[in-house]
C-alpha cells in the first residue's frame, strides 16, 4: 500500500440554506477543496461521495453521477464517481473508500466528498427518514426514532454507571463553546448546563439541546499519494489509518448498549494500523449525535475508562486545553449533522487542526488527530487516524 495523504479541504456552511440547493452545496465544497489543493480538474482521477438519503431529502438519488456532472467532471473528463451509503457514517466511508483508492495504487487524486440537504422536508419527514438507518423490522416500524434510541442508550448508562443529566448536558455546552470559534457552524451561541436541562424533552432523558440538529451542508477533501503531496502543498496532513467495523443493526440485540463494539473495534483497527494508542492521540471530532454518544464515544476509544466519560466531560478533560480535546469543531450538536457530509466535515477539521489555520479554537502543538463516525445506533463505525508528519 502506499501513504496517502490529504492535500484541499473544505465545508460550506452548514444549517438551513434556502439559497442553495443539494447540489450547490457539493460543487461548492469539491471545488472549494480542488481549488485549496490547487489541483487541475484534468488531474482528478476518481470521486466518492456520502450520501443518506438523498432519495427521501430531496427526491434525487443517481447522487455519484450528478455531483460528477455539475463538478464539470463528468461530460468531457467522464471521472468515475461513486456514492457511498452507511447512513450517518457515510461521508466517513467515502473517505475510507477514497484512502483505498489512493493507496492500492489505483488511482492518484481523488476527492471524497459528503452532502446532505435535509430542511427541504417537514421535520417529521426528516425524521422518519433517518430512522430508515436503524432495523426497520424491529425498531423502525414500533416508531422507535434515532432520539428515542440514544435515550434508552443514555438511560442504561446512567443506570450502569451513575451518569448524570449535568454531565449529559456538559457535553452540549462544550461543543456549543467551542462551535461559536467555528465560522461554518450553524449554532455559534453558547448555552449553559441550566439552558440545557430546562429545554424541551425530545425522548427521555434527551433534551432538545442533547440531540444535533437538521442540517444542510457539504464537505470534501483532496487526497494524493504522499510521495507527490508537496507538489501541491506545503501542509500534507497524512491518513496514517482507517478502520471500519460492522455490529447489528437494532439495538436489543447487542449485548451491552452502553458500549459500541463496532467504535472499539474499529478504533482498535485504526490504532493497530497506525501503531499508536490513545494517549498519542492529540485531538478527536467523535460522532456526538446526541450528548450521550459522545461520552460512550470517548469511553469506547480508549481515551477514558468505561463509565468515566461523564466524569471526565464535567472535570474539563475533554475541553480545549484539556487532557484530550474533543470535538474542536463544536462536533454534530453545534456544527449540525447533515447525516452524509459529517464524516468528511470531521476530517476537515482535524486537517484545519493539523495545519494550524483553527483560530480561536486551535489546540496548540495538535500533531495527530482523530476522526470517529457512526452509522446508525452504532451498526457502522469508521475510524481515522491523521498525523502532520510522515
Ligand atoms: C448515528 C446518528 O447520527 S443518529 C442522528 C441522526 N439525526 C437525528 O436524529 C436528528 C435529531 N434531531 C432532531 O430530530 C430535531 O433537531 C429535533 C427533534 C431535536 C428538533 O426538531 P424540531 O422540534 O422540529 O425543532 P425546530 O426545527 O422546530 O426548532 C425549534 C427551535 O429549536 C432550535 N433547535 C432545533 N434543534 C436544535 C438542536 N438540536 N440544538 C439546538 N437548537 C435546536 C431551532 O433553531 C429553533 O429555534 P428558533 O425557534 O429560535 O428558530
């Protein structure tokens, strides 16, 4: 395999854009990306892009062969252009897919991208449709929604462990404070933990401050082989990893649900990978779809003890200038979570992280990054691992 490493990024903004449409959004963040690259469109081998739903969002599936078309890389160029599909994970896996691509020698440059617009639909829509990531079968068609299932997930673990609303809502308003430093963020306001716990109750015990929000945007990066990356930038940040795992799709029958074992054993792919553990990891944007996923996130990672994610949440551990920053980018809750763009956002902002170009909220002296990205209640997880140094 050869090293790969990521060359151009960017995001649009994220939240509700009248303005825009599905595909402005994606050509507005792949030609973003090309352009930080400073790639010729000629030189551009292969596109994955992550998508969810786009059949049920906006009514427009074929989503590889679109966003190829309106990138002015499909009529004349006709660039191969793959959609990737694993729910809330699959802007994730069009990474990891763009990764293999890249290092099997396949192809050279290649962009990954994710796109979502989700507010064309009334919420209930929405919601609906992204209960289509969970069992159908099992869950889906008894109403369970993805808020109802973390809850159940958040109860266990204040049950098993003695987790508490206040460490719950400490995760909300971390990630609000530091989203307010992120200029694509769709909630720069900051909240307090009062805020939080006297907001409306979505599905027991998750506010409406626990739960990310519906979200429009688009995210893409470049990747390179890393022998020519200096051609194009001075700051490659390379993919020193990539770890993917598979659990059931329905929740009741894992056999614990307040740990994901396809976040452990991806992460535990992705480390062996790269050779490192969790105390070389400097930063992690994890997949805090709601508050608790953050802190079994964190516990599932490696990064705290199992059980210990809230404590380790309210104590400041995971705060800028803490023992293990995480979510810089003010995470899914703040940023929002347009379902198949928030892989790549995630590795957007470790990149941002790696160069030194994060502003207010740049941890100082970040030399390797993470990026955790969930499908689901956890029956996808996609792990990577960045580093600034060869
Ligand atoms: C693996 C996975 O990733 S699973 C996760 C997949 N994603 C989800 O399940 C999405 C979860 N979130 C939701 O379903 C919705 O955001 C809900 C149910 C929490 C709220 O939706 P609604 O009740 O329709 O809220 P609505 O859009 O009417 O907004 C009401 C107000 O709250 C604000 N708001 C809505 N959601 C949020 C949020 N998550 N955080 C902060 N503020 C919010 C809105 O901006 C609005 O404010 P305004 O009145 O000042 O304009």
């Amino acid at each position: 395999m050869r090293e790969v490493a990521i060359i151009g990024v960017k995001n649009t903004l994220f939240g509700e854009q009248w303005d825009r449409s599905f595909r402005d959004l994606v050509v507005e963040a792949g030609v973003g990306a090309v352009e930080d690259a400073g790639v010729a469109g000629e030189r551009i081998d292969s596109m994955f892009v992550g998508n969810m739903s786009g059949g049920q969002f906006v009514e427009q599936e074929h989503i590889g062969a679109l966003i190829a078309d309106y990138s002015g890389l499909a009529k004349n160029l006709h660039v191969p252009s793959t959609r990737v599909e694993a729910a809330c994970a699959s802007g994730g896996l069009a990474l990891r897919q763009a990764f293999y691509s890249v290092a099997s020698g396949m192809d050279d440059i290649v962009i990954a991208a994710g796109v979502e617009k989700m507010t064309d639909v009334p919420s209930s829509k929405a919601s609906s449709a992204l209960a289509a990531a969970a069992d159908r079968e099992w869950e889906g068609i008894m109403g369970a929604t993805f808020p109802g299932l973390y809850a159940m997930i958040a109860r266990m673990h204040m049950h098993k462990y003695g987790t508490t609303s206040e460490q719950l809502a400490q995760v909300a308003v971390k990630n609000h404070y530091n989203g307010q430093f992120n200029p694509i963020a769709q909630y720069r306001n900051t909240i307090t933990v009062d805020a939080v716990l006297s907001s409306i109750m979505v599905a027991d015990p998750l506010r409406i401050f626990d739960c990310s929000p519906i979200t429009d945007g688009a995210s893409a990066v470049i990747l390179a082989p890393a022998d020519v990356a200096h051609e194009y930038t001075d700051t490659p940040i390379y993919i020193k990893a990539s770890g993917q795992a598979s659990d059931t799709i329905a929740l009741h029958d894992r056999r614990d649900i307040t740990t994901l074992d396809a976040s452990v054993v991806a992460g535990r792919r992705a480390y062996e990978m790269a050779g490192l553990g969790p105390k070389d990891i400097d930063l992690v944007e994890v997949h805090d779809c709601f508050t608790i996923a953050e802190i079994c996130a964190i516990e599932d990672l490696g990064f705290v003890k199992k059980g210990e994610g809230g404590k380790a949440t309210q104590q400041g551990e995971t705060a800028i200038g803490g023992r293990i920053p995480v979510n810089t980018s003010g995470g899914l809750k703040a940023c929002g979570h347009p379902v198949g763009a928030t892989g790549i956002k995630q590795a957007v902002e470790i990149v941002q992280q790696l160069r030194g170009e994060a502003g207010k909220r740049q941890v100082d002296g970040a030399e390797v990054g993470m990026t955790h990205n969930v499908g689901g209640s956890g029956a996808t997880a996609v792990v990577h691992i960045f580093s600034r140094n060869r």
